[in-house]
C-alpha cells in the first residue's frame, strides 16, 4: 500500500501543466530552427562565425543543414545577384511549410552598396522576408537577436491555421 | 537560346543525358562546401572525375565598373567586400596602387607602415585559421572549425580594437592609417602572440597524424611546378609545389625588408603538403609581428604621408588653418586627381599575388581599374587538377586550393 499521500493544492500543485495544442507546437517549432546554409558572400563568415565556438548558435537549438528540405528558416547571408536569383528561388520553394526568412546584411535587404547592373536590389523581390538585418556585415550578436525575434514571431503564430501566402514585396 | 526576360542559365551546350556510361553532375551553386558560388559541371566515369567545368559569375557584383565611377577614396570600402576574410589586405593593395600613383609611397610614415604591416600579418592569421576550419569541417573534422574560431575570435578583437569592424575593416587608407594604435592594443597583441602556438599546436595535434585526414589529403590534388606556373598559381599554393616565389621578398613593399622571417615552401605537391605549408605561414606571421612591437614603439608619430596635393591635412590644421579646410572640401567633394597614367602593385595577399592596376586620365575617377585576384587564377587550375580524382576528393580540393568567390567574381 502506497503510504505516500500528494496534497495537490500545495507545494506547487499538480504535476500537470495545461496549455493548447498552438502553444506546444510553437514552443517546439521556435526552439529548434534549422537554419539553411545560404552564404552568398561576406555575411556568410560572420554565419559561420556566429555558428563556432564564441557565439555557439546550438544554444537557440539552430542546427545549420545544407538541404533545403530538412530546413525551417533561410539565411539570405550575402549579395543575391541576378545570375544567382533563379537558384534562390527554387531552394526556397524546395523548403517545407512554415519556413521562415532571415534576410542578413545590406546586400540582401536592398542591395546595399552595390547598386549595379548585376545585382538585385532586395532580396524580397525573388522571396518574402520575414526579418531584415541591418548591417554590413551584421555581427553575430545581430544575428543571434534576430533568431530570437523570430522565436517570438513564431510563438505569436496559430500552429493549425492555413498559412497564407506571403506577400512578395 | 536564352530568353531576355527570364533569368535563366545557359545549359545549351550542356546534354545531360549521354550514351555512353559518362554522367554529369552539377555540383552548386549553393553547395555548402563550394566555399562561396561555384558551380562545377563535372563529368563522372563511375566515381571518377573525368571532365570538370567551373563555372563562376554568381557573386559578380560589378566591382570593377564601380571603381571607375567612383573616387579613390569612395571606391576603398567596397575593396573590403572582394576577400572578404582578409580584408585588410585588399584595401593595403588598393592603397598601395594609388599610392604608387601619386607617388607618395615613400613619404607614408614609418608608423603607418608598420601599423599596416601589423594589419596585413593578423589578416594573414585571421585567413589562414578560416582556411583551415572550413577546409577540415569539409573533409569531415567538426571539431578542428571549433578549435580555430577560437583563435580566429581573439584575433578579430584586436581588429576590432583597432578600427571597430570585424570583418569589414577598411583600416588602411590611401597615404596611411587613420587611426594610431589604441592605448593596451600592444599588450593584447603580445598576449595573443603567446597563446597562439599552443593553438597552432592543437590544430597540428588533431590533424597531423590523424589517419582520416591523411588519407583524404595525401597524393590529392598533386600540382606540379609546370602546371602552377602555366595556370598563374600563387601564394601558398604555388609554394606548396616547390617553388620558393613570395612577393614580400621578390619586391618587398612596406618594410618586408627590415623584418626576418622564412619563406616556407615544400616539395610535396599534395593537399597535404600544403596543409602543413599554412601551418607554417602562420608560425612566420607570429614572428613577424613579435619583431614589429619593439619597431612600433622606437617609431615617431605621423600616421598620413603629407601630401597636400592628394591627401586632407590632419584634423588639427583643418580646424585652425582655412587652407587647409578649403583643400579638405575640395578633396572630398571633387576627390584627388593623380597623374596620367598607368600603374599596377602586386601584394602578396594570404592567398596569393593580389594587384590592382588602374589605368588614370587625370581625372578623379579611374579609367580603368581592374583587379588580378589570385583566387580566380586557382578556379581556373580546377580544369586541370580535378579529373583523374574521385568525386569525393573535389571537395577537398576546392577546400585546399582557398579561393573565395568575393574575389573570383569580384
């Protein structure tokens, strides 16, 4: 015979905690972000750098996967050229729903200094952005701010409703 | 043919499907180990490597056009975006070319030598160790792109110690620096100095007798002298082929001359041997840069050449001397108007012979700016070193050859 008696109203309650089906499928979409590897150019390394030994992105449960696939959030790091723009927009449409993206650096918000005959001005003429960095080439402090701010843009979401289509600026 | 309207590759000369047991492969342009952009059509004989085909112009940004509608001085921040893992290097090599221009590159004082120098042998650290992280993270060592970030990060704090950025400096400007050394910056860098060996030991201790790496780097990518020489190769890759050619001796700049140290080169010709040959370069910029404290200290003050013609005054003149303002406006608005004529300064870049030439009219803007980058020199080598080599092997090639796309496609 169990002699052991549990007071649920006290210390702590019950050992059960309610929430909705939203708040738990959030929770788990916005702490493991796969990030796909997109570098382009410069804001490529400080990618990298944000993903070593310093900065330690594995911390917000971001794993870096070169498959569009396996990926939830793209990491437009770098200038986006006309010559390129075509193959970025069969990688994002290769992703699976939700996916998020991350537009990193001058380059890839308007095109940055480059305003020339080869580059694209933005690169949310080809993909919806959900978050732009500023910066060039933004820090990795910059990037790591932004994963959290899309944690938070992530838990706000409704985990069932039908997405609709992102806008394209 | 092509269609105007739409952004679409050219593939007309291209025929996948093939009759005989040759396949093709696309390999990019977003691979994670192309290191940037690189688009490799690759014809396969089984595993075999039998035809390979880069492909680049994906980062192509129109540097060059930018420079000729810009002035000297504009034009300097965008040379930081070229090699982006040094990028001190390339805004020296910029420098250096119009210095060479005006003529003022005796008149740059010893301290801003040796504060560029200082600049230049940390950039060659910084690149070195991102070499060598992504070249192992490729080959399949996780551990060692941890290890050498490590590194890396203490190096960048001095560079953003010194100018405020981590990876796009711009620290060297036309005539000198603009900034002297930060009070404590010395001691940090001897510090950095002391504990970077152990580092380097780390590495060599995880990799110089792993069987793993040994076995994916040895015998490939052999490059013999011939073929280095008639593809252009330079830097640490053409030493690795036993050819003992570094433009910091052959035609020293700066005061390469007045500081000590080894040009290492090897005769192995594999990715191996030039593995250990990046080691080593490191060890030679560690001493380099010990030798340079006790200079920076003996130096007097002065950090812009005095060229009044060309360069602004200091601040102190332009805020008590009218001349001096009014001189300051019209450089910065109208911008300098070198000489006529034409001048090309080779650099020996961390990855190889970096040169900018520029063609000048007279005008403030360059009639011809046009930049030999030695990555896009080691690129084209891919045609002849990747067939005869597993499919596997091409990445570590391309990870052993260090080329980065900023400065391919410019």
């Amino acid at each position: 015979m169990a002699q052991h008696q549990v007071n649920y109203t006290k210390d702590g309650g019950l050992p059960v905690m309610l929430t909705t089906v939203d708040h738990l499928i959030n929770w788990g979409r916005s702490n493991s972000m796969w990030f796909l590897t997109y570098g382009l150019a410069c804001c490529a390394i400080e990618m990298m750098a944000s993903g070593a030994s310093r900065y330690d992105f594995d911390r917000f449960g971001t794993i870096f996967r070169a498959s569009p696939r396996q990926a939830d959030v793209m990491v437009v790091a770098g200038t986006l050229t006309k010559k390129h723009a075509e193959f970025i927009r069969r990688l994002y449409d290769q992703m699976t729903e939700p996916k998020w993206v991350i537009s990193m650096g001058s380059c890839a918000n308007t095109g940055g200094m480059f305003n020339t005959y080869a580059t694209v001005q933005g690169v949310d003429r080809v993909i919806p952005v959900d978050i732009y960095l500023p910066g060039c080439a933004p820090r990795p402090e910059t990037l790591q701010y932004a994963a959290m701010l899309l944690q938070q843009k992530i838990r706000r979401e409704r985990a069932f409703k039908k997405l609709p289509k992102k806008r394209l600026v | 043919m092509q269609q105007v309207n739409r952004l679409s590759p050219f593939f007309e000369n291209l025929v996948f499907e093939r009759s005989d047991n040759h396949m093709i492969v696309n390999f990019g342009p977003q691979h994670p180990s192309a290191h940037g952009q690189l688009r490799l059509i690759l014809e396969l004989a089984g595993e075999m490597v039998v035809k390979a085909h880069p492909d680049i112009g994906y980062l192509h940004r129109g540097m060059e056009k930018m420079g000729e509608n810009m002035i000297y001085n504009e034009f300097l921040p965008t040379t930081d975006r070229m090699d982006y893992i040094a990028a001190s290097a390339n805004n020296y090599a910029f420098a250096l070319a119009v210095e060479r221009l005006l003529g003022i590159e005796d008149k740059v004082p010893r301290r801003a030598k040796i504060i560029r120098m200082m600049l230049l042998e940390l950039n060659r650290i910084i690149s070195h160790l991102f070499w060598l992280a992504t070249h192992a993270l490729d080959v399949g060592a996780m551990s060692v792109f941890l290890y050498c970030f490590r590194e890396r990060e203490f190096a960048m704090d001095l560079m953003e110690d010194y100018c405020g950025a981590r990876l796009t400096h711009s620290a060297v400007r036309i005539g000198g620096v603009p900034l002297d050394l930060p009070e404590g910056w010395l001691e940090s860098l001897s510090k950095f100095l002391d504990h970077m060996p152990e580092g380097i030991a780390d590495y060599e201790g995880l990799l110089d007798q792993n069987r793993i790496w040994k076995m994916r780097l040895e015998d490939v990518g052999n490059l013999t002298p011939e073929m280095a020489k008639s593809w252009g190769v330079s830097g640490p890759t053409l030493r690795g082929s036993g050819i003992k050619y570094d433009i910091r001796k052959e035609e020293p700049y700066e005061l390469y001359d007045e500081v000590e140290f080894d040009i290492p080169f090897c005769d192995a010709r594999d990715s191996y041997g030039r593995y250990k040959l990046y080691m080593q370069e490191m060890r030679e910029s560690l001493k380099i840069l010990a030798q340079l404290i006790p200079m920076y200290k003996e130096s007097e003050h002065g950090l812009m050449a005095h060229a009044p013609k060309y360069l602004s005054a200091t601040k102190e003149d332009m805020m008590t001397q009218n001349y001096s303002l009014m001189q300051h406006f019209v450089l910065v608005t109208q911008g300098m108007r070198p000489p006529v004529g034409e001048v090309y300064a080779p650099t020996e870049s961390p990855k190889g012979e970096l040169g900018f030439f520029i063609r000048s009219e007279g005008e403030p803007y360059a009639y011809r700016l046009k930049i030999r980058a030695p990555s896009f020199f080691h690129t084209g080598l891919l045609t002849d070193l990747l067939p005869g080599h597993y499919l596997a092997d091409v990445v570590t090639i391309i990870g052993n050859l260090n080329i980065v796309f900023g400065e391919i496609d410019r």
